[in-house]
C-alpha cells in the first residue's frame, strides 16, 4: 500500500473506520431498520388487500388483522430482510444509512447461516443490544454469542475505497470486506498494510471479552 | 688605342688601323669603285652594240634549236644548277658538323658575357622594349597549365619555409574584421552538410568536457522564464490525455459512486457524525460508572 488512494470518507470519520459502533448509532440503525419492515409490512398487507378488493369488490371489508399472525408475520419478514442484508450486503438499510456493518471476526462478511442465527437473535431478543454498552469491545449479546461484530464502515461497497491504488497494486489479499475489516487505534499516518493487519489481529484476537469468559 | 678581348682566359691584343692606312684604304677604295663603274660602262655600252650579233651567235638561223648556243648553255646551267644544288646541300651538310664544333671553340675562348657588357648597352635596349605589350602578349593560363605544380610543390620544403614565417607578426598584420566582412557566410552555411557535420560529432566526449554546474550556475533562469512561450508549452501538452491516464488510474468513477451513495448529503454525514459522538460519550459515560480505565477500542480514537 502506498497511501496514495483517494477515500471517499469525510477526513473526520477517517479515524472512526472500521471501530465497533456504539449503542446510539445501532439504536438509530434499528429504528431505521423498524421502520422499514414496517413499510414492507405495511406494503404486503396492502397489497393483499388490494388483491381481495380486485376479487370481489362489491363484499370488500376491512381485514379485521389477527395481531398474533401480524406479529409472527412481521417479525419474519424482519428476520428475513436482516439475514439478506447482512449475508448479501453486509449491512441493512439502517446500517447503511448510519454507516455501519456486521462482519464476523476476521472482518469478513457474514455466511448466510450466521446471518440468518444473528438475524432472528436480535429480531427474538433486542434487548441483547444494550450489551454493547458495557462491553468494552461494544458487542453485543448477539455479537458475543455469534462472533461478530458491527463496525463503522462509510464506504458503500466492500473495498470500494481500496479497489485500485495509483501504483494499480491490488489493496489487500483478505476477503472481499478488506476494507470494512474492524481496524485498532491506527494513527492516520500509519498506512502500511502489515502494520494494519496486526492491529486488526489483537483488536480481535487479544481484546477478550468478559461475557466470552 | 685597342680593346682586349679575352681568348680561353688570355688576353689576346684587336689590331687598329693608322690614320694613313685608313687613306690609303679609302684611295684603294675611290679607285676601285671608278674602275668598276667604267667597267660597268663599258660592259653596257659592248652589250648594245654587240647584242644583235650576241643575239645571233645565241640563236644561228637554219641550226636546230637544240642545238642553239642559247640552248647548250641553258642546259649546262641547268646541269651545273643542279650540281651547285648539291654541292650547297653538301657544304651546309659539312657546316652542320663543323661550325657547332668551330663556334664551341671560339665561344670557350671568348668571354661572350664580358664582351656584351662591355660593348652593349643594356639599358639602352630594355628602355626600348614595350614590357607591357609582351606580357599581354604572354598566355599566362596556358603557361600555367604546363607547370606540374605538384612535382614543384613536392620538392618544397614546407616546413623550412612554415618555419622561417614569423606568423605572429603576419597574424597581426592581418585585418580579420574585414576578411569577415568580405566572406558571404550565408553562402557558406548553405553548401554545408550539417547532417554530416554532426554525424561525425563525438558529442558525448564535448559534454564530457562542458562543466555543467558552471554553466548552470551562470544561467539567470528568471530572465530564461521571462523569454519562455510558456502557453505555447502548455498547448503542445495532452493535458487531457494525463487526466484520462491519472483518471484510470485512481478510478475517479469508483470514488465519485461510492461518495454519492453512500453520503449522498450532508445530512446522512451529520447524522452519522452525531451517532459517533454519541456512542463516544455514552462510552465515557459508562466507563467512569464502572470505574474502567477507557478501553483503546473506540474511545482513543481522535475526537
């Protein structure tokens, strides 16, 4: 690496990258993210609606919603549209908007089955989010339990920002989520690869947490 | 009252005649000269009164004209013509071979040099002599022609003759500003063959001896900048060509995507800015609630 690539993060944000998110900005994702099932939710029930008022118009009510069937509907669907987000892209429309992602512990993309696991973990029990804010890694139960993380990640696309340098050297040989890997205290000036690398190892690998004891 | 004249390196004494041998020679002279006319006189006057009977002793009637006097004497003469023809053929014959022999022992014994210098006058004759007229007379171009310089100028001693030469003083006699000024330079610049010229050129050994850095340090590069076209410069540069280059490289598009998707205005970055700093400070919060030593995670990073 020679330090020559251009980021397209703001110069403020640059230290935070690749640190684990605190509990406001993953509230903040969550209520995004509440809200968008919401929408979806909102969206399949309008359309079946829709659908039974196409098929018979002239003896159309109101589907009078079960709220057990609605519950179990919408925390499914929150379910599902959190593992495919997390497995495909990384990160919700929540995380992207507060410019997060979920990566496992060497900084990779999440596999679908651990995806889909952390999906129904957080969407069955939320409240395993507040651990972030006494762990000192900022995981939460969820995090401890599966082995992932949720880090500060502005750049959009997995190593968009470290695609191609100006000597045209490929950035670094450790998955498709390089650049969205967790990083430790790096100073801005320190941009060698190797020295990069060993921060993300002990941030991972030497930071324990107490609730893994 | 005699001249000397040297014969073979000894003087030899000219005879001078007396005054009354010079009478003597002039009365011999009037008296033969008196006698002669006479004779001729007399000879004149016999040959008209004689002639017609000459007339008929040369041509007698009734004789065959071949056998005239006239005719016998015409054909002696003829004969003793034609003997004079050869005995003068045979005398000049003769004289070939004896005259250059006489001349070569009389001129060893006749200083001929002496005796031109000393009876000649030489002056006299040259003044008479139009040296302008012979030499425009001379063709100089044809006689130039016939010298073999070559053989001339080999045998020269260049070097004895360079040598002699005291070229400091002809240097300084020279007037260079004026040969100069007489030679047509552009002339001679147009025959040269500067392709050549400097095909044959060593620059490498002339850059070897130019002390660069003096040369540098001599240059005012101000004035250098003041005299450059810089615009010409810029046009003849591909500006656009080195942007598409630099663009391949750092691939711009990637960047300007990733930019607007991801913090597409200012308020998503102030959003998310906020949410840093709130994590930071719920973080310290915590920290000194539970009386921990800040963990380097995320709070050491730069506020």
């Amino acid at each position: 690496m020679t330090g020559a690539e251009i980021s397209p993060v703001p110069r403020e944000a640059r230290p935070y990258q690749g640190h684990s998110a605190g509990l406001v900005t993953r509230i903040v994702a969550n209520t995004i993210d509440a809200l968008v099932v919401g929408v979806i939710v909102g969206a399949i029930y309008l359309g079946l609606v829709s659908f039974k008022f196409l098929l018979d118009p002239l003896s159309f009510v109101w589907p009078s919603g079960n709220f057990l069937v609605s519950l179990t509907t919408t925390l499914f669907i929150a379910t599902a549209y959190l593992a495919l987000g997390w497995w495909l892209l990384g990160r919700s429309y929540g995380d992207h908007v507060m410019g997060l992602r979920v990566v496992d512990r060497r900084g990779r993309r999440l596999g679908p089955l651990r995806a889909l696991l952390r999906a129904a973990f957080c969407v069955f029990f939320p409240i395993g989010l507040f651990w972030c804010v006494v762990s000192p890694e900022r995981r939460s139960v969820q995090d401890v339990v599966l082995w992932t993380r949720v880090v500060y990640d502005w750049v959009a696309r997995p190593g968009a920002s470290q695609r191609k340098t100006l000597l045209g050297e490929a950035p670094m040989a450790l998955g498709p989520a390089a650049t969205s890997e967790p990083r430790g205290p790096v100073p801005e000036h320190e941009t060698d690869a190797h020295t990069r690398s060993r921060y993300r190892r002990e941030d991972l690998e030497e930071s324990p947490d107490p609730s893994e004891r | 009252m005699s001249k000397e004249l040297t014969t073979s390196g000894r003087p030899v004494a000219v005879p001078q005649l007396g005054p009354e041998a010079r009478l003597a020679l002039d009365v011999a002279l009037g008296v033969a000269g008196v006698t002669v006319g006479a004779a001729v006189v007399a000879v004149r006057t016999v040959h008209r009164v004689t002639a017609p009977l000459t007339r008929l002793l040369w041509h007698p009637p009734l004789v065959p004209t071949r056998f005239h006097p006239a005719t016998v004497v015409a054909d002696l003469a003829r004969t003793g013509g034609a003997d004079r023809e050869e005995l003068r053929r045979r005398a000049e014959v003769l004289l070939d071979a004896w005259v250059p022999a006489l001349v070569a022992m009389i001129v060893e014994r006749i200083d001929i040099t002496q005796l031109v210098e000393d009876n000649v006058d030489l002056d006299q004759i040259v003044s008479t002599v139009d040296l302008d007229a012979a030499v425009a007379r001379v063709d100089l171009d044809a006689a130039v022609a016939r010298v073999d310089l070559d053989t001339a100028v080999a045998r020269v001693d260049l070097d004895g003759v360079v040598s002699l030469v005291d070229l400091d003083a002809v240097v300084a006699r020279v007037d260079i500003e004026a040969i100069v000024d007489r030679i047509d330079l552009d002339a001679v610049a147009a025959k040269l063959d500067v392709d050549a010229v400097v095909a044959r050129a060593d620059f490498d050994a002339v850059i070897d001896r130019i002390d660069l850095d003096a040369v540098a340090a001599k240059l005012d590069v101000d004035a250098v900048m003041a005299r450059a076209d810089l615009d010409a410069v810029i046009e003849r540069i591909d500006i656009v060509g080195i942007i598409g280059e630099v663009l391949d490289v750092i691939d711009l598009p990637a960047i300007i995507r990733d930019s607007s998707g991801s913090m597409a205005s200012e308020t998503v970055r102030g959003v998310r800015m906020t949410g840093i700093n709130a994590d930071d400070a719920l973080s310290r919060v915590v920290d000194r609630a539970l009386f921990r030593r800040r963990h380097h995670n995320a709070s050491d990073a730069p506020q």
